[in-house]
C-alpha cells in the first residue's frame, strides 16, 4: 500500500483523535486542522507538495461545502473524503456533486479508510505520472524544439508541419537513424490531434503473427499463450496517429489487413469475429525502395499509394554538415552529469569529418559515450569511438553468390579485424561487443593475423 500525507480537518477533537491513530497506524503522516479556515491556510502554503488526500468533517462551524469548493478551487485533482456523523443521501449527493470523491460515516472503520485511501492515493499519483510522463513526451517531441541548422532539415521540417494539417497518410523515407520518428512526431504535435496518442511500432522487430497482435490485438483463446483480450495500437491510438517504422517488411498477408484499416476504417483482431473500427492517422517510415518492392511484387501497389500520399525525404547527416554541432551540443547537455561540459574544438573537428553511416543516431551514441569517458571534464579526442578519432567508417563487402549467416559473421569480424591492423580492443569496439566476446568468436572462427 502507498503511505502519503493525509490533510485530516475535524472540529471534534476525540474524532480526530481516533481517525490520526488510525492513519498512522497505516504508515500515513497525518497533519490535523480544527477548523476549515486553519485547513485552507495550510494547502494555500503547501503549494509546492501538496497533501495526497483531505479528510473534511461534514458539520464544521464554517460551511463545509464552502471549504470544499475552495479545496476543489485551489487542487482541482486533490482526492477529499467527507466525514459526517450522519449518514444522510442528501448531504452525501451535496458533497459529491460538489468534487468529494467519496463519504465515510462515524465512526469509521479502519478496514473501509484504508482501502479507500490506498484507492485514492494511487490513482492521484498515476494520474500525476501520466501527466508528467505526456508533458516530457510532448516537450521531447516539440516541433519547435527540434535541433537542427541545416537548410535540408528545414525543409523537411517545414513540410512536415504544413501537411500536419491534412489528414492524409505520410511515407518518410530515409536511411536508419536519420531522425524519421522525430519527423512523424513533428507531424502529430503540429496537428488537430495532438491532444491525443501517437503510438510507434517498428514493423521489422515482430515476426508476422505478433505484429498482427500488437497493431489489431486479440481475443483470448486466439492463438497459444493468449489467456486474455488484448486491444492492439490501433485500437489505443484511435483519434490519434500511429507511425509504422520500417512498413517495407511487413508480409503481404498483413498487407491486405492494413489495406482495409486505411480505406475502410475497420479492421478485425485476431481470433475475433466482429469488426472493430477505428480513425487513426497512419505516417510509415522505411529505408528500402519501396517501387523496387512493388515492381517485384513484394509491396501492394495499392497499399504503396494509399500510403503513399504525401512523401518526406529525410537526408543523412553527412548531408546535413551544419546539423552535427548543434546536435552534438544537444546531446551532451542530456547526458552530461556536469552542467555546461564543453566539447573541444579537435573533437568538434573529428566529428565533422566523420561520414556517419549510422547518421543521428550514431551521433548520439557516440556523445553519450564520450560524457560518460570525460567523467564532465573537457571532452576531448580520446573520449571518442576509435572510428570516428580514425574519420572514416569501417567497410565492409561480401563475395557473389549465397552465404550461411555465420559465414557472414566470420567474414565481417575479419575484415574489421584487419582494417583496424588487427587492435582487438579497436575492434571490439567497432563490432559493438565485449573484448572476451571477441576473443571468443576469433576462435570459433579461426581468425588469426596474417603473418601468424
């Protein structure tokens, strides 16, 4: 159960008595006022951490419905419970209909206050969490806080918000990393509905049956595993946006249903008979050649077009050249323990130089690894990743003909290996994984330096 502080008003000091022993007696912190005038005074001077719940005595000297409307006025969201000696409809449906959340009668019973403080307690704190979690949502997402300077940004940007208020479906494309979310985002808050959800799913990390499930949901007994109905993205971001990420993977099975979501408005979760319907603003990102796959017959045409009626093209960062300071700056202010940590003008210069394959991304992966090496000094050169101190990317190519997953492995740690002059610990960082995991694949795949 959660302990909160407890704002308990009653004029009768053996009631109050015998009321504080029972909320302390549950872990709460009880403060006691005798009067509703002592009561407003003290929310008035704890603005800055409110009580979680008020406990108001119906027959106060003063009018107790007049200090619950100012309570109300004051804490619109704080839970305020009417004690009365009295248990009359009347009064009770006054003081409802006047913002309390629920009303005891004397003496009250420790079982029924608790559980109705655990109740109430619980759902004002979720409730505050919802709200700080949208606002930190919303102010991530904000359009206008985008960090960027480059003309080519801009100009996505600008676009973005000027189709925001359409409601046609939006195809952004882009290589991995460019920043395709932050552009559906700048779409959905720029729009009519950005009071509501946006909802994001990337369509390559679930195989073809649990992304059915996730974006249409299911009922129970639908497939092995489902013990209950689930509703799916679609149903949770109705009124709302949802971005498909990486759409160009989707099978064509799925194809066909998400078809009939786009121009019917209705579709059927899965194991279930009745249709379900829904008005939801889809914006589908990919990095593939999206008529490559419709000319190979691996996309719906009619679903690239239906998709497909306001295009976004989003470019790398290599180039976006005046993107990668700001961006930089942008991130170290985030993961910084230090306020005001400085990046060196010869990192400024390496990062600049750098061709970023992995494009935003990999730039913020790089910044947030070279605040924790800096430990809020100075960052300086050594604080970066080996690729970018070195300026160029690792490349890597394959032989013609078909190769075995591991044979692609093999391949790739080896070339790595090599252009690094054989430097395991370069190495290991490059390939993303621990210096023990590389040793341990060198031997499996007997990979071992030219000369020996």
């Amino acid at each position: 159960m959660n302990k909160g502080i407890v704002y308990l008003c009653d004029s009768q000091p053996e009631a109050q008595e015998q009321v504080s022993r029972l909320l302390m007696a549950g872990g709460h912190t009880v403060e006691t006022f005798a009067s509703g005038t002592q009561l407003l005074k003290a929310l008035a001077e704890s603005l800055g951490a409110p009580p979680d719940m008020v406990l108001l005595d119906a027959s106060l000297e003063e009018d107790s419905l007049e200090t619950l409307r100012q309570v109300k006025a004051r804490t619109k969201d704080m839970p305020v419970i009417i004690v009365s000696a009295y248990a009359s409809v009347r009064s009770a449906v006054s003081f409802l209909k006047q913002g309390a959340c629920d009303y005891l009668v004397k003496p009250v019973l420790s079982e029924e206050l608790m559980q109705l403080l655990t109740h109430w307690i619980d759902r004002r704190r979720l409730v505050a969490e919802n709200r700080s979690l949208r606002a930190e949502v919303q102010r991530r997402f904000d359009p206008n806080q985008v960090v960027f300077r480059s003309d080519g940004f801009s100009k996505v940007l600008s676009l973005a918000k000027r189709v925001a208020a359409s409601e046609a479906s939006v195809l952004i494309l882009g290589e991995s990393g460019v920043g395709k979310e932050l552009v559906a985002s700048t779409i959905h808050y720029s729009s009519e509905r950005s009071d509501r959800r946006f909802l994001t799913i990337n369509c390559a990390a679930l195989t073809d049956t649990l992304l059915e499930s996730q974006l249409f949901g299911h009922v129970k007994g639908a497939f092995t595993g489902a013990t209950s109905t689930n509703c799916g993205l679609v149903e949770e971001a109705n009124r709302g946006t949802l971005f498909l990420d990486e759409i160009g993977d989707i099978s064509p099975a799925l194809q066909a249903k998400l078809l009939r979501l786009l121009q019917e408005k209705e579709y059927l979760p899965v194991g279930a008979t009745r249709v379900q319907h829904a008005d939801v603003r889809f914006v589908a990102a990919t990095n593939r050649d999206l008529e490559d796959a419709v000319a190979s017959g691996a996309f719906r045409e009619d679903l690239y077009y239906r998709l497909n009626v306001i295009t976004l093209n989003v470019p790398p960062l290599r180039e976006r050249f005046d993107d990668i300071k700001p961006l930089a700056e942008f991130f170290v202010g985030r993961y910084s323990s230090v306020a005001g940590q400085e990046v060196s003008s010869a990192v400024m210069g390496l990062l600049q130089a750098y061709p970023w394959p992995g494009n935003v991304r990999e730039l913020e992966n790089v910044m947030e690894m070279a605040c924790i090496l800096s430990a809020g000094e100075t960052i300086q050169p050594e604080h970066l990743a080996v690729r970018v101190k070195q300026g160029v990317s690792t490349s890597f190519s394959l032989p013609q003909g078909q190769m075995t997953l591991d044979e692609v492995e093999r391949l790739y740690i080896e070339q790595v290996y090599q252009q690094n002059n054989y430097h395991k610990v370069n190495t290991s960082q490059i390939l993303g994984i621990s210096r023990k995991t590389l040793d341990r694949k060198l031997k499996q795949y007997s990979i071992h330096r030219k000369e020996e």
